[in-house]
C-alpha cells in the first residue's frame, strides 16, 4: 500500500489552506505506516518508552474524536474509542489491536470531522472545551489540530526508522 500524500497549496483561502494542511499531515501518519505488518506497527521506537505507530493512529482517533465530535459537534456523551475517561494516554496501547481495526477507527473519526468541518458556516464559530473550561473557535481547532499530527508525525519518523530504516518527510 502506499498512501499518497495532496499537495500543499501556496496560495488559498483560509479555509482551503487549513483543510489541505491538516489533510497532509493525516495522510502523512498514513504514509508512515505504509508496507509495514501489525506486529511491526506494534513495535516500540526505544525502551522506555511504549510509542509505536498503531499507538499513535489510536491515540490521533481519539483526538480527532474528542476535538471534533465532542469539542466542535456538541457530542459531549460521546464515549472514547479506547481511552479511559480523560486518560488519552491509554489509546497508546496497542495490545491485541490490528492495522484494520485502528485505521477503520481512526478514518471514521477523520471522515466525521472534516463532515463536521465542512458543515460549519465560518472558522469563527465559538464552542466550549470542557477538558480546558474555555471557549475555542473552529479555526483554533483546525491549528491545533495540524499541530498535533506535526509534533506526533515526528514521532511517527522516528519509530517508523527504528522499526526498518525508513526515513523521509
């Protein structure tokens, strides 16, 4: 399988702008998870810590979970996928959970959020977050967002090299 990656556009309104960002750096996770088995997936970077891949794609589930359906959507009873009440830690266990199971979670969270995304008449839209017990906007979201698949894709780099080698951008 190999996961192709949109191109970034240099010029764009915001909202094509974030959308394409946040987009990239979905399918770059992918990316890095491409050719490799569930138990390479379930491979841990370096002692001590328990990072792998199939952690990151549950735990980047949760997230979008959490800041779209919840945070944006209003879906505040909605239960997490793996994690344990506010403990998103827990997500990156990947015992037990295969590829199919993780990415099937984890692209059905993605499709609910750029459906969610989409449906949101401007970025200005100001919702509550309840884990922090302040207000965002959707654009705040939508940074966020692209923030934390960056930082987590660096992560991704670095196990996914420990794993076989691979390395690239």
């Amino acid at each position: 399988m190999t996961t192709e990656r949109p191109d970034l556009p240099l010029i764009a309104d915001e909202r094509a702008m974030l959308r394409a960002h946040l987009d990239f750096h979905r399918a770059t996770l992918a990316w890095k998870c491409d050719d490799l088995d569930d138990d390479e997936l379930r491979a841990q970077a370096s002692n001590p810590s328990t990072l792998s891949l199939l952690g990151l794609i549950r735990h980047m589930a949760e997230v979008e979970r959490t800041w779209f359906r919840k945070t944006v959507n209003g879906e505040r009873d909605l239960p997490n996928v793996w994690s344990h009440a506010d403990d998103y830690q827990t997500a990156y266990d990947p015992s037990g959970c295969t590829r199919e199971e993780a990415f099937a979670a984890w692209q059905t969270e993605v499709e609910h959020a750029r459906r969610i995304e989409r449906a949101a008449t401007s970025f200005d839209l100001v919702v509550h977050q309840p884990r922090w017990h302040q207000d965002v906007s959707l654009r705040f979201v939508m940074l966020h967002m692209i923030h934390e698949y960056a930082r987590h894709n660096g992560h991704a780099d670095l196990v996914r090299e420990a794993i076989d080698g691979t390395v690239g951008t």
